[in-house]
C-alpha cells in the first residue's frame, strides 16, 4: 500500500497540466476562496447521501429511501451549482442587464413625455402643472441618461468578452451580443461559469495533493468530489435542454403561428382594397414586419437547435465521464486514478465551450437583431 501510495506521489509531482503558480492565484483570488468555502461542505454532505443511497430501500413507508435520498441530493446539486456561477462575470451580466431595464424605460418615458408635450402648454402659473419647456428639459435629462446607460453597458460588454476570452471562450462583440439577445443566453452563461468553476476545483484538488496534503483516505474523497461535480454538469445539462424542448421551441412555434396568421389576414384584406386606399400602405407594413418575424424565428429555431443539438453531445460524453467517475470512486486506492480522471473531465469540460456561439452571421444585422431581442421578450413574457 505505501508503495502504490508512493507511486501516487510522484504521478503528482510529474503533473504538467497544472502551472505552478495555480495554487497562489486562487489563493489570491477572493471570490473562488468564497465559491471553495462554500462549495465543498456542500459537495462532501452530496457525496454522503451517493453513499447513503446504495444500501437505502426502494421505497419505503417511514424513514430515508433511495427516492427521498435522491430528492436531497438534487437539491445540494442544485445549491452547488448556483455557487459555482458567484463571479466578476455574473456580476457584469446582472449590471448589464439592469442598464438595459434603465435604457428600455428611459426611452418609454420620453415616448411618454413626447406624447404629453403635444396637449402641454406653453407656460402655466400652475407650479407642479407640466409645461413645454418643462417636457423638453425632462426628455433632454433623460436622453442624457440614456447616452451614459449605453456607454456604461458597452464597458461591461468589453469587460465581458474579455472574461470569456480569459475562460478560454474565443467571442467577439457581435456574437457577444447574439448570446445575450438569445432567450437561451442565460442558461448557456451559467453552463459556463459553471464549467469555469469546476475546473478550478479540480485543478486546487489537484494542487493540494501535489503539495502533499492528501493520503489514500483523501484521495478517495476527492475522487467522489470530483464525480459529483461531473453530476452536477450533467443535471445542469439536462435543465437546459428541458427549458429548450419544453419552453422556448413551443413558445417560438406559438410566435411563428400567430405571425403566420397575422401576415394571411393582412394578405386578405389588402387583396380586397383598392390601389389608392390609404390603409394599403399600412397593409402592407403589417405583412412585410410579421414576414420577418417569421424569418428570424426561423434563424431563432436553428440557433437553438444548433446549441441542443451540441448541448446533447456533451451530456453523453459527461454520462460518460459520470460512468467512469463512479467506477473510479468505488474502486480507487490511490490518487493516480483522480488524476487521470480529472485530465478526462478537463477535456470534457473544454469541449462544452464548443456548443456556445454558434455560427449565426445573418443575426448580426441590426435590424434582425432588434427583432431577435423582441421575440426573445416574448418568449420570456410568454406573451
């Protein structure tokens, strides 16, 4: 045993992948020493109940069984995940999309004003009575606003791309923006962030064996570890690709039609009116607008088969690497095994980034873009 334990050792000394200044940097780093602190009492109580679970009951009337088990451990998977995302680049994202609420209700409350100014009078000796002048130093504030919301989302928009870059996710500001517009957006940011934190679990794991804090008895805890991180992956997986069949698709469908509809009655209507009438030229507006809110849910359809389609290639290959991460586990002596499995999961994990920005150039239209982002409202709104 001391032998293979020996042998164990120098696997780890001989470890390449890991540079030698990881450990300092996450020690450095305040907001993974947070995600640590609170990730790993959470993931030892998981692997306790994986533990629990193989010699609990199917079923039973009083007491734990395999269901009840299972019920808790989803749910530590779930907390851990939700840890796995506290980053700089969670933060920006939630700046982010605070500016675009400030943007979105500056501009309504000019439209607002603007509307108003028209039946305002020129000047009142009523105090608090709205009048022109003051309308229009109102709008000006506002458009104020709304220059400086802009300029502050573009620096957070730069910061984030460089974040993604430093996570090893190639992105320029257009595709950027293409994954923020998407109603998937989010969940494929968490997927991430997540596969961010994980690796920087592993490879601390890995760092506080190669400084020798480890024996057989730790390796092994950190081989479950490690296999319930992979878990967590795969559940994070499958909840996205639920949201994807079982919300955003039919809601998209439900947009499609309803489009459809409105652009064949519009249809109808102008073949029954003249060429001078005056409700052509609306008519026809109508149908040109719902065709191409036909077209990009077209293109919204691809995008999101584009990243289902991946997103199921990576969830078998994390089945797999789930397989061997619990055979591993069951069997493991020494610490040379979790090194090899964490070198397969970091290739798994590196894969996933794969699947994030698919190749949708006709999006980067502006004008299709600006319905992208609608319909996207839509779908969240289910309205």
């Amino acid at each position: 045993m001391m032998k293979m334990f020996r042998l164990f050792m120098v696997f780890v000394s001989l470890l390449s992948f890991v540079p030698a200044c990881a450990g300092t940097e996450s020690e450095d780093d305040s907001i993974f020493a947070k995600m640590w602190s609170k990730a790993m009492p959470k993931l030892e109580q998981a692997l306790e109940l994986f533990e629990k679970g193989e010699t609990l009951p199917e079923s039973k009337i009083f007491g734990a069984d395999k269901q009840s088990n299972k019920q808790k451990y989803e749910k530590l998977l779930n907390e851990v995940f939700d840890i796995l995302l506290d980053s700089e680049f969670h933060s920006s994202r939630g700046e982010y999309r605070s500016l675009e609420e400030r943007i979105e209700k500056a501009e309504q409350k000019i439209a607002e004003l603007r509307k108003d100014r028209i039946g305002a009078p020129e000047k009142s000796w009523i105090p608090f009575r709205q009048t022109r002048s003051k309308i229009d130093k109102e709008v000006g504030e506002l458009q104020k606003d709304v220059v400086r919301f802009k300029k502050e989302k573009e620096a957070i928009r730069s910061s984030m791309v460089s974040a993604l870059s430093a996570m090893g996710v190639s992105v320029d500001g257009a595709r950027l923006d293409i994954l923020l517009a998407s109603v998937s957006g989010d969940d494929v940011i968490a997927l991430l962030l997540a596969a961010d934190g994980i690796k920087k679990i592993n490879l601390q794991i890995v760092e506080l064996l190669r400084k020798g804090e480890g024996n057989i008895h730790m390796a092994r805890k950190y081989t479950g570890v490690h296999m319930v991180l992979v878990d967590i992956y795969l559940h994070a997986h499958h909840h996205v690709l639920e949201k994807i069949s079982g919300e955003y698709s039919p809601r998209l469908d439900e947009i499609t039609n309803s489009a459809q509809l409105l652009k064949k009655q519009a249809e109808e209507m102008l073949a029954g009116t003249g060429r001078d009438d005056s409700k052509r030229t609306v008519l026809e507006t109508n149908v040109k607008a719902n065709e191409r809110t036909v077209r990009t849910a077209s293109l919204y359809r691809e995008y999101l088969r584009t990243q289902q389609s991946k997103l199921l290639l990576s969830a078998e290959k994390l089945k797999s690497d789930l397989s061997v991460a619990r055979n591993t586990y069951q069997t493991v002596k020494t610490g040379g095994d979790l090194i090899s499995l964490i070198n397969i999961s970091m290739k798994t994990l590196e894969g996933v980034f794969g699947f994030v920005l698919p190749d949708l150039s006709t999006v980067y239209d502006q004008e299709v873009l600006k319905e992208f982002e609608r319909i996207t409202g839509q779908i969240r709104k289910g309205s």
